[in-house]
C-alpha cells in the first residue's frame, strides 16, 4: 500500500522538495551511494516542548550536510506539514510525507529510500501506545524533548522509562530553556543522575528559532540567527547516536 493510500486529507499527500526539473525517481542509480537508511523519532507526552521544531531543524542539519532526508508527520495538527509547505523554492530539498499514527505499518514499510527518516509524533501517546511502540522500536533513536520545569520531567521520565523497553538508543533534549538558572540545572541534574543519557547540547529559548519556523526554514538557514550553534552541537549528537557515517 502506498503511503498517499493511507493518507486521512489531501494535504498529507507525498510531496518531493524538489523543483521539477530536479525530481529524481526514488531508487537510486546503479552508481549512487546506497541509503543508510536510519530513523529518528523525536517524541514527547508534554505539548510545546518542541517535538516538530527539533525534527525540523534537525532535517535541514542533516540536508545541509548531505544526507538523502525525508520527514515524517504523525501528529494531526500537521505543524510540520505546514513548515514544509512554506519552505521556499530556493531551499534544499526534503521529502516529507503526512500520516495518521494509526497507519505506523503502511508509514514505516514505505518510507525507505533514504539516509535519514526523522518522525514528528502526537503529544498524546497514551491513546496511541501500540502504534507508538511499533514507530520506536523500528527507530535507530529515540529523542525526547522537554523543558526543565518539575511539570515538565514529572511527565516526561515514565514516558522515557515506557521508550526504553522497546529502544535501547534513547536520549532527552533539553529545549527551550533558560541556561544558567537553577531551575535548568536541577532538572539536567534530576535527569543524569537517575541513569537518563540527555543531549550534551540544550537549545535556549531564542526567538530565532520560531521565526525560522514561522518561514518554513530551519535555524541554520537563517543568516545570523541565536541558536545555530545549538542546533549544530545538537545535530552532532544525533548524526553519530543514529549510526550515520559522514
Ligand atoms: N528552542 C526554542 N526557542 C524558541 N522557540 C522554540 C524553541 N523550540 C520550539 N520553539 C517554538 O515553540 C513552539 C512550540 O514548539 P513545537 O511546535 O516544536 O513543540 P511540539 O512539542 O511539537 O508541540 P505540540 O505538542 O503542539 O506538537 C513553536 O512555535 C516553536 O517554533
Ligand atoms: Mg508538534
């Protein structure tokens, strides 16, 4: 079944980024590199914490430095659909593809010919534990974004401690905080210290992120912009957690 078949709105139908003269089938030349082909779930039971920022501006890191990419939109709000759909002309290309959590078979036996498959998910894991499950365990990584507010951990440990049965290679990412205060410091703290790996790199609240979001780019291709570095220490992280070779 194809991937546009299971699709619950139009809107979620498979697009290229690529311009039409550049639209490539999606199996490689016999001469091209052949995929490595890892998948990135980014995921979080707390809403805002950042799940579709992350996927995003982690797909434009891994574009940026080559990688054959594609992102993946599960979450019905369709954040991530609609930053794709106002990506500009003029930027590197990302496949992206829009399901409903509900078809995870059809989504991860489709969605292949890639280096890299990075999956936005719905802040409401409960309802969709079994679908949630099969997505992690068929990830190379799972990445779980939160803020450092006791609200915050108070929701996203068990559901750490629920991904870690069914995925070894797990890590939080501390986004959108405020670095220096005790607040985040407490919470890094509560978090290695209970045996949890987190991204060695957090992302500050830096209005530059959003606005990158609100034009349909990511943080790193915006000229100037606060949190580039971050993104960059971040995507590090990731590119050699998931097993991509450079
Ligand atoms: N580090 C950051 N600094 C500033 N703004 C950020 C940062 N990360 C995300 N944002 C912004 O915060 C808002 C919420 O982030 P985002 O949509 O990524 O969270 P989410 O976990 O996907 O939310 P939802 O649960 O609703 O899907 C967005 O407007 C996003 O652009
Ligand atoms: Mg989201």
């Amino acid at each position: 079944m194809a991937v546009h078949d299971v699709m619950e709105r139009p809107v979620h139908a498979r697009k290229s980024g690529r311009k039409k003269s550049e639209v490539t089938t999606s199996h490689p030349a016999p001469s091209a590199k052949p995929y490595q082909f890892k998948r990135l779930v980014v995921t979080s039971p707390k809403g805002g914490s950042g799940k579709t920022g992350t996927t995003r501006n982690l797909a434009v890191a891994a574009v940026l430095n080559g990688y054959r990419v594609a992102t993946v939109d599960l979450d019905p709000q369709g954040s991530l659909t609609r930053w794709w759909q106002k990506r500009p002309e003029e930027a590197t290309s990302i496949d992206h593809f829009g399901a409903h959590i509900r078809d995870i078979g059809a989504v991860l036996a489709e969605v292949k010919d890639y280096d890299l498959v990075l999956y936005d998910t719905p802040t409401s894991v409960e309802e969709y534990l079994e679908e949630m499950k099969a997505l992690i365990v068929a990830c190379d990584m799972a990445l779980i974004t939160t803020q450092e507010t006791d609200d915050d951990l108070d929701s996203v440990l068990p559901w750490m401690d629920a991904v870690r049965k069914y995925q070894r290679n797990t890590a939080f990412l501390f986004n959108k905080i405020k670095p220096r205060t005790v607040m985040f410091t407490d919470a890094r703290n509560r978090v290695v210290g209970n045996g949890y790996q987190a991204c060695p790199v957090e992302v500050p609240d830096y209005t530059d992120i959003a606005t990158a979001g609100n034009q349909g780019i990511g943080v790193l291709e915006l000229r100037g912009a606060k949190g580039r570095d971050h993104i960059s220490g971040v995507w590090g992280f990731v590119r050699a957690s998931v097993g991509l070779s450079l």
